[in-house]
C-alpha cells in the first residue's frame, strides 16, 4: 500500500456517520417461513410511495405463474436493494401470492456544510455526489465524507474530521448537513537522510523541495506535506548527486511517517551514492561526410580531469547538435557512449555524432489558444513547415513561445505524419490572464517616500500587443507613462511603439532646482539574430528648469526657463547572457547614440557604451549563486550648437553608479554653492561579487561584495567651479531580498578615494511592492 493510500484510509476510519432514522441501510433476507409447493398466483407490494408497483414488481425474479423457489425469492431480495431505492425490504410468500414490504429511502431536500473555514462551499460541493432532490443512501453519505477527506488531505490538512448529519423532515424528506472540523495544515516536521556520506544533511535540505516547517514560511507551502512531492524530490536529488560527479547514484527511498497526534510528518530519503567518477576522457566521435567532428569538440561542456556532471552531459549533447546544426547538418544524433571503471573511479565519454532520420515538417498544428490569434504563436516559431525538422530550432520556438509570457504551459511535440519522412509540430498551449493592475508603495533614497498606481495588458486583443498606463507619485520624482508596443508589427521581425509621459524632479538637494518634462516617443526595434538587437527611436520632449533655490550656482541661474529637444536615438545590443532577469554567465554590449538638433532648441551628440561579463563560480563552489559580475560604461557628450549644452543633459555621477557617493556626489561641482554641475565624459566600472548567504534558499535572500570606480569630468569654468576627472572609489557589502512584498536592497559602501568637496553616502536603501 503506498503511502498516500495508507494515509487515506487512516483518515477515512476517522469519518462517523450519524443518522436519525433508525434501521436504515439493513439487508434482510426473506422471512424463512415454508414455500407452498403451489406456483405464484400475484405479487402484492405495500409500503411503496414514490415509486410504482409495477415498477418494483419488475426487479422480482419470480413472476404470477412461475413456481415458488426460495432461491430466486431471496435473489429479489438482493436485487430490490441494490437498487439503492430502499431503506428495507421483506419478501414473505402467503400462499400463492407473495407480499414485498418495503421502506423507501429519503429524497434529499439539502446539502450543506458546517465548520469549513479554509475551504469555501463551492470548492467543495464537486466532491459530494449526493444531491438535492436524490435519492439518499447511508453508504453515498459515507462516499462523500471520504471524498472530502481526501480533499482536505490534498490540502495538506490530514487531521481533518467529517461527519455526516441527517435531518428528517416530513414527506420522507431529508436534509445532509457534512460537519467538518478542519484542523491545522498538517507541515512537515523533520527532514532526514540516511546514506549521505559527502554530504551533510542542512546540504541536502536546500536541494530538495519539501521544507521543514518555520515561521518565517508563512507565505509558503513548501512545508505543506504533499506525497507527490516527494518523487520530485527524489530527481532533485538524484540530479544533484550526478552533478556532483556520482554516476551511480541510486535514491533507495522517500518515506513519510505521520506522528501520533497527527500534527506533522518526519520526511527520511535513503541514498546509496556510490563513488565519485572522475573523467578521463571526454571527445566526439563520428564519420558523417563533410563534418569535422574535431571542430564539434570545443562545445563540450566536460574536459579530461572535470567531476563526472550528468547536467554537463546533457548539456553538451544539446550544444553539440546545435552546432551541427548551424553549420547545415540539421539532420544529427548526439549520443553519449559512458564507460566507467568503478574500481579505479574514472569515467570515459564518447559522444557518438551520427546520421539521424530526415524527416521534415509538414504541418504545425496549434491548440488552445482561445484568445491568441495563430498568427502572434506562429511568428514565434524559427522553423516552418518544409523545413527540415531541427530538434535546437523546435526547442528554441518552443521557449520564445513560453517567453511570451501570454501562457502558463507551452509543448511543441513532434508526431509522425503522412509519410515516413514528415513530421507534424503539434503546439498545445494553456493560456494564462494577462491583464494586471498593480498598486504599491515603498521608500528608497533616490525618491524617497512613492506610491505607484499601474494598468498593464501584455496581449491586447489577443494579438500581442502591449499596452500599459503607469503613475507613480514620490517625495522627489512623479511621473505619469502611457505607452503601447506591438512586438511584431505586420507580421514582420519590427517592434514598434509610442509613449507619452509626464514626469516631475526635485533636484533640489543636488544642484538647486526642479524639472519638469513632458513629451511623445516613437520607436522601433529589430532584430539581427538571436541575440543582437536595433532599436532606433525619435523622441520630442518640451523640459522646464524652474523653482531654483535662491543663493544656487549662477550656472544653473542662467538655464532657467524651457527647452525643446528633438531627438533621434539608436541603441545597438547584443546579448550572450544566459538570462536577462539573473544571468549567471554570458555577457552583453550596449552602444547607444542620441543626435539632437532635428529642431528643438538644443543641439547635441551623446553616445554611451556600456557591457557587462558575468562568470559563474558554480562547479568550483557547489552552487549556481556564486557569480562574478565585471560591468563598465563610458559615455561623452558633445555640444553641436551655439550655446553650451543644457544641465538637464548632462551625465551626473553618484549613487547607483558609484556606490559610497550620494546622487551627482561626484563630478564638477560650483564650491560657492556646493550645487553639481554634470558632466560631458563620464565612465563607471563596477566588479561585484553574488553569493548565497546561509540562510534558507527559499528566504530568498543574497549577498554581495564589490568595489566601484569612477569619474565625471568637462563641465563649466569658472572661479569657483572644481573639474577634476581624477577616478573615486566606493566598495561595499549589501544584500538583496526578493521579498513577498517586493524587492529590497541595502547597500552599505564606504567612499575610499575622494576629493574633499564630494558628497559621500554609507547606507543606501531601496524597497519597492506590488500587491
């Protein structure tokens, strides 16, 4: 018996049931009076109201005419209550006429519940099948409080009670009433292991899914006790362990122990590990014409002196393949031939490159989409039909498909077609609610106090477009955005967009006046190939320097008033990271260029270029939260007019830039005033280590160290104006908690290379929520 079998039926031993009318449910069998030896002459019911004697003469086995026979008298005994019409029924033969006597069973007048708390009526009217204005048994009543049981256990409450009610009413009429007693969520309240002897156990707690029950999980169910759980587990660690180098691993058991009182469960996983392989040899092989199998080699993922890692494995047959496929051998077989020698602990991989079938596309089919058009799902795909079917391609569709983020579950299977050499693409997808309102608030020392109010609809009438109105309100920023995008305008590899936004600056603190800008953009992006990317954009924005602070830097004086920019700008990426959301490894390269003069007021060149490398400490350390992050930027502004170029476009240093300084901290400053003037050339270099801290994965908390550098140079002269481009230096420690009410950040960094007029900051601190 499994163990969710067992926990089952220990829970339904628990369900009593009550019933107000007496004898019901009992099976008699016929009065065992003499048979006269005479045939039947009739068959006379009584106690019948409902139902009809005709109706229960013919469940009878004997009929007027036939001879008496005691066994055919107690099979229409058996069968009358089967039909689960009847609460009793005698059979007594008198003669020639044999008298049923029967009771009839209660219709159901109401079903109802009492004592559900967690659980709402609805949720739990599906699970009963007795019904209203049906008839009522006492073993449907038992069904239904087993079923519900099983429900409240799903639920991860196992101490659940239910018990049945029956209330008589007249006109042999019932109400059931289900009293529910519910208990507490049934938690998980040790995790052991048996069998790890590289690994500790708090290890191996943070590999597998099921949790031990804490306070600070309130939020979560992953303490909640769930059977099905445990077979996940039961991967997790056996992929685990493969990636740690044993191949042989074998995850004996997982077994849940109920304690007595019903209040938690002890969770013990057996594993029998195995030795660790080290590998001795890892190449390609293979006699495909035309293809350098040695070329292949270098997208292996394993090298001679590695850990055996079965992720690795796996990873470089998919690179493998890929590669084939590119070069224009789309039709490739990548398989591993794994030799092992146990005694000496070392492994051999030969990844065998072969010819595979060539099968080709002919049609691709796709299902449940109910409000996305075909055509937002088929532009997505990088194969189409008569192409050859590329295994690296279907599984790259079927990830911008799911990138989309209009569907909660997306499969693109292949299955044979009407020739041995086609193939139909067979996408099944589960839409998911696009459509968002978000309102929050929060404090960070760029803006201070904020709430924000948003509307967002990612698939407007279902053909992918992106429309969104935002506002969000703060002590230093206010700024009101209504934007639309449509990813793939005409069908075609061309995002276009236009946005409208209004936003409000205090920059009082920092160089002694407000700004407001108001304006449209109109943009458009493209792209190359899978990772570089154009987005060229004309922006028209009416800018307002107003409220100075009297006694402010006269450079700022003589900006007073509005402005108007008519701007073209062109950004350029191109992006190896393996995630844009938390790269772990990869990199990626920005250039981006604004030429203003197009009209307007103002006149300027700026271009900035910044990248970003990330290395992953993963297989040196044990864990994928080791990552090394080198970012940098460089950025220059150039005057194209008469007059100098604005404040409101220059670049201002400090803060998210350079840590240990406070917002435009750093760069020219006018020392009368002490306001920040910007600067033309600007440059940031960040190197930032990410760790795990050790705490709970699930806490979602991180940690990391860095040291940043940078410098802010060619202002505005003057007496009293300061212009040194020497680099400043901030390093730091912080965290990063990905909270259930959004993310929060504190950074503490000590500035350790200055000049003696910045303006330095120790604490910086950022929270945001959406609810």
């Amino acid at each position: 018996m499994t163990l969710s079998r067992a926990l089952l039926f220990a829970a339904s031993c628990l369900v009593t049931l009550t019933l107000a009318v007496p004898g019901m449910a009992q099976q008699r069998r016929a009065a065992p009076v003499s048979i006269p030896s005479g045939g039947v002459t009739s068959i006379d019911v009584q106690g019948n109201q409902r139902i009809e004697a005709d109706t229960i003469r013919s469940y009878m086995l004997l009929q007027p005419g036939d001879p008496m026979d005691p066994d055919r008298l107690d099979r229409s005994l058996r069968t009358l209550f089967a039909t689960g019409l009847f609460r009793d029924v005698t059979i007594t033969p008198q003669g020639g006429v044999i008298v049923v006597r029967v009771v009839e069973n209660p219709i159901v007048n109401r079903v109802a519940f009492e004592g559900n708390r967690k659980l709402s009526d609805d949720v739990l009217r599906p699970e009963v099948q007795t019904r209203p204005r049906a008839v009522f048994t006492p073993q449907a009543a038992q069904g239904d409080a087993t079923r519900l049981l099983e429900l409240y256990a799903r639920r991860g409450r196992y101490n659940a009670r239910v018990t049945p009610k029956v209330i008589e009413l007249e006109q042999n009429r019932v109400d059931v009433v289900y009293e529910i007693f519910e208990g507490d969520t049934t938690l998980v309240s040790r995790i052991a292991f048996v069998g790890n002897n590289n690994y500790s156990d708090s290890r191996l707690k943070e590999v597998v899914a099921t949790r031990e029950a804490a306070w600070y999980r309130f939020l979560s169910s992953s303490d909640t006790f769930e059977p099905e759980r445990l077979n996940f587990d039961r991967e997790l660690l056996r992929r685990y362990y493969l990636r740690q180098g044993y191949a042989d691993v074998n995850i004996v058991s997982s077994t849940a122990e109920l304690a007595p009182d019903r209040s938690g469960f002890f969770v013990t996983y057996t594993i029998d590990e195995g030795p660790r392989y080290r590998v001795t040899r890892s190449e390609t092989s293979g006699t495909i014409r035309d293809l350098d199998i040695a070329a292949l080699a270098s997208e292996l993922k394993l090298s001679a002196g590695d850990w055996y890692d079965g992720d690795a494995v796996e990873r470089s047959v998919t690179a493998v393949a890929d590669r084939a496929n590119r070069i224009g051998f789309p039709f490739v077989e990548v398989n591993p031939r794994i030799t092992r020698n146990r005694e000496a602990a070392t492994i051999e991989i030969i990844f065998e490159v072969t010819e595979g079938p060539r099968t080709f596309i002919e049609r691709i089919d796709i299902v449940g989409n109910t409000r996305t058009q075909d055509r937002v799902i088929r532009r997505e795909f990088r194969v189409a039909e008569g192409d050859a079917l590329n295994a690296a391609q279907v599984r790259r569709s079927r990830q911008r498909i799911q990138d989309l983020g209009y569907f909660s579950r997306v499969d693109v299977n292949p299955s044979p077609g009407s020739a041995p050499d086609r193939a139909i693409l067979n996408t099944r997808v589960a839409e998911r609610a696009t459509g968002e309102i978000t309102l929050g608030g929060g404090y960070s020392t760029d803006a201070g106090f904020l709430l924000d109010f948003g509307i967002r609809e990612r698939n407007l009438l279902g053909r992918g477009l992106d429309a969104r109105f935002n506002a969000a309100l703060a002590q230093q920023r206010s700024q009101v955005d209504i934007s639309i995008t449509d990813p793939s305008f005409q069908d075609r590899n061309l995002a276009v967009g236009a946005d409208l936004f209004y936003i409000q600056r205090d920059l009082q603190s920092y160089s002694g006046y407000d700004e407001r800008r108001a304006g449209f953009v109109l943009r458009s992006g493209f792209e190359y190939n899978e990772y570089m990317r154009q987005s060229v954009s004309y922006s028209l924005v009416q800018r307002e320097i107003y409220n100075i602070v009297a006694g402010s830097s006269p450079y700022i004086f003589e900006q007073q008033g509005t402005s108007l920019v008519s701007q073209v700008s062109q950004t350029l990426a191109y992006d190896r990271r393996d995630s844009r959301l938390e790269p772990r490894q990869g990199y990626i390269v920005r250039l981006a260029t604004d030429l203003a003069g197009l009209g307007g007021d103002v006149a300027f060149i700026r271009a900035r270029t910044d990248g970003a490398y990330y290395v992953p400490f993963e297989r040196l350390l044990g864990d994928p939260n080791y990552v090394l992050a080198v970012l940098g930027s460089i950025g220059y502004i150039e005057n194209l007019g008469s007059d100098q170029e604005r404040i409101i476009d220059r670049y201002f240093l400090g803060g998210e830039n350079l840590r240990g300084f406070r917002i435009a901290g750093v760069g020219p400053r006018d020392l009368a005033t002490g306001d920040s003037l910007g600067g033309r050339f600007i440059w940031t270099q960040s190197t930032e280590f990410r760790f795990p801290l050790p705490i709970p994965d699930e806490i979602g908390i991180t940690g990391r160290a860095f040291v940043d550098v940078g410098s802010l140079s060619q202002s505005v002269t003057g007496p009293t104006v300061v212009d040194d481009p020497s680099p400043r230096v901030g390093t730091g420690v912080g965290i990063s908690w990905r909270s259930p009410f959004g993310l929060i950040n504190l950074d503490v960094a000590q500035a350790v290379v200055k000049q003696s007029y910045d303006q330095t900051q120790i604490f910086r601190f950022g929270f945001g929520t959406r609810f």
